[in-house]
C-alpha cells in the first residue's frame, strides 16, 4: 500500500465512512501490521540498549541503527494508519503521546504558547498567459478554498484548528489577547 493510499481509497463514499454499523471485516491484515509493528519496537528497544551501550544519548540518537529503525516504525504506524482508515473509516490517532492528568495538567484546559505552532503554505502566481477573463484577484478566493478544504482535513484527523487565514502579499496576522486581556497583534511564526 502506498505512503499515502487513506488519500487514494477512492473518498468518503464507500461503506467503511458510512454512516451504518460495519459488520464482517477481516482483521488478520490489522493484526500483521500490529504484531510486525511489535516486533519492531521490541527490536528497537534491543538496539537502542546495545547503542547506549556504546555511545553517548546525542550520537545515539543520530545512530544510523537507531534511525532506520524509526524509519520502519513510521512506515508500519502509516501503514496501520492506511489499514484502519480504508477497511474500517476510523482516522486514528495512535501515534500520539500523552501524560496523565495528574502529571501534565488538565487535557481539556486550554492550550498553552508551547503547545501550538502557527504553519504557512505561500504561493508566487503570475497571470495566465494569453489573454484571459482570469485575475490575480480571483486566485486569493481559490487560496482561501483550500484553506477550508485542509483546515478541514487537518480537524478530521484529529489536530485542533483554532485560526486559520489567507491573505495576498504577506503572511497571515492573527489578533491575539495576552494575559492582562489587551489585544496583541502577531503576525504568524514570529
């Protein structure tokens, strides 16, 4: 299966992201990749003892033993991923990590400065060539679609998606409230 198959299944149309119960799906293919996925974790675990055993936990962590080991996890995590999304339509969010409550605070507080990133995608558009009924103007609106159509995307997967923005010439700015409640202006990934 390919690194991007959820994508290529062929859409939301199919009985697996239908809205009926989904009864009689195989699971010997989810369990492989579950027990391979095992497997190579306890392999990475036996390989990451054997490397701290020789090197400091920098040079370790850059060791090429150690890296394409995490390479194979990613790979078999994308592919679980792929499995559990084309048979049975769950976006599932299981390479994430999470500390209690108790440890890390309260999970439905809101997040804080550390916790979010703000992320860009820029554009350099000409005119079409040729003569055209088309305009500069018209290509923030197309901008602007995309944007819903991934801020969508990006919810569905399972990430929180507070603001979201295009504009033409420069970076998005968001309006943010700091502490004492006064308006800030910030303009994105500053």
């Amino acid at each position: 299966m390919s690194e991007h198959a959820h994508d290529e299944h062929g859409g939301h149309d199919d009985p697996a992201h239908g809205p009926e119960p989904l009864v009689g799906v195989d699971a010997a293919d989810l369990h492989a990749v579950v027990a391979a996925l095992a497997a190579t974790l306890h392999g990475y675990v036996d390989v990451a003892v054997g490397v701290r055993a020789e090197f400091g936990s920098t040079e370790a962590d850059e060791d090429p033993r150690i890296l394409a080991l995490e390479s194979e996890v990613g790979a078999l995590n994308a592919q679980l991923y792929d499995l559990l999304h084309e048979r049975l339509g769950l976006h599932a969010d299981l390479t994430g990590m999470s500390w209690g409550e108790e440890e890390h605070g309260d999970a439905d507080a809101p997040r804080s400065d550390a916790e979010i990133d703000t992320f860009h995608l820029g554009f350099v558009v000409g005119p079409p060539p040729g003569t055209s009924d088309l305009s500069l103007e018209s290509v923030l609106d197309l901008v602007e679609q995309g944007g819903a159509d991934l801020a969508q995307r990006l919810v569905d997967v399972g990430f929180e998606v507070g603001e979201w923005g295009a504009s033409r010439g420069a970076a998005v700015t968001f309006l943010e409230v700091d502490d004492e409640g006064e308006d800030d202006d910030r303009a994105e990934g500053s």
